[in-house]
C-alpha cells in the first residue's frame, strides 16, 4: 500500500552534483542534495560538513519534523532539554513542535539532515543569501519564523 504522502511525489528526480545548489549557511557550506522542487515538497535532504562549535540556535518547526544522520564524526543534539552524543552511523528524529538544537563536538563532523517538507532548505537559501556567516540574531529570527521555524535561544556549547 502506497502512503497518500509518496504518492504526491509525481515525477523522478534525480540530482547530482552539478544541479545541486550549495549555499553557506552559518559559516558552514550546505549542500541541497534534494529540495522541495525535486520531491512535491514533501521532503528535502541537506548534507553538511561542519567544524567543531558549528551548529544551531535552540528552534522550533512548527510543522515539520527533522531527522539527523551523523555520517562522521560527532554532534550534541539537545531535544526537550535532554542532551543526547550523536556519532557516526547516529540517527535522531525531532518531531516538530519539540524545542531542538545541534552543536558538532568533534573537530568536524559529516552528516545529513531530513526535512519534512521544504521549509528548512527554503530558509537555508533565503538566509545564506542575507545573513553571512555571524548573522543578526533578530535578522535570522525572522527570516525563520517565515519559514515555519521559532528560534527559542542560542546554539548549545561544543
């Protein structure tokens, strides 16, 4: 039986490097393997490499759920304020509406992020393209909050 989600994706798509887009984002280089345009705007899947201390402020999605796969490497995923070590071969699933945030701990870390729906990517682009690498907190907020995200407080420490 086919869920009613997968059956709204129509069209094959398939993406390679070279029709990826990549966008940095918060000092980091994001790499859109899959966005809503390639999916019905079901899903979308980033990887990222990132250096010790890069991550994310405390957020919320309001309507979309996130899942992390750590591919090297390890991040501190804190979910509902409970910390959890997330290394290689990892997965954590944040269900939306659940206060979230991510630090690497490692001297880097490789690993790929599911976004249920195609928020997440639209705000990465949106705010690669006008918040730079230290980007305004108030600025950022706002640019999320378009995109469905809350940000609730700052990046957990490495």
């Amino acid at each position: 039986m086919t869920s009613p989600h997968a059956a709204r994706i129509l069209t094959p798509a398939i993406t390679t490097p070279d029709t990826q887009q990549t966008v940095s984002f918060l000092g980091e280089l994001y790499h859109l393997r899959v966005t809503g345009h390639d999916t019905g705007g079901e899903f979308a899947v980033i990887e990222t490499r990132g250096s010790r201390g890069h991550g994310s402020p405390m957020h919320v999605h309001r309507v979309a759920s996130e899942t992390f796969v750590v591919l090297d490497g390890e991040l501190r995923v804190v979910v509902d304020g409970q910390e959890h070590r997330a290394g290689a071969g990892c997965a954590a699933v944040l269900p939306a509406g659940r206060p979230h945030g991510f630090v690497v701990t490692s001297d880097s870390a490789r690993y790929l992020t599911l976004h249920h729906g195609p928020g997440f990517a639209d705000f990465v682009i949106d705010a690669g393209d006008a918040v730079g690498a230290t980007p305004d907190p108030a600025l950022l907020s706002e640019i999320a909050a378009r995109h469905g995200i809350d940000i609730v407080g700052p990046p957990p420490v490495p």
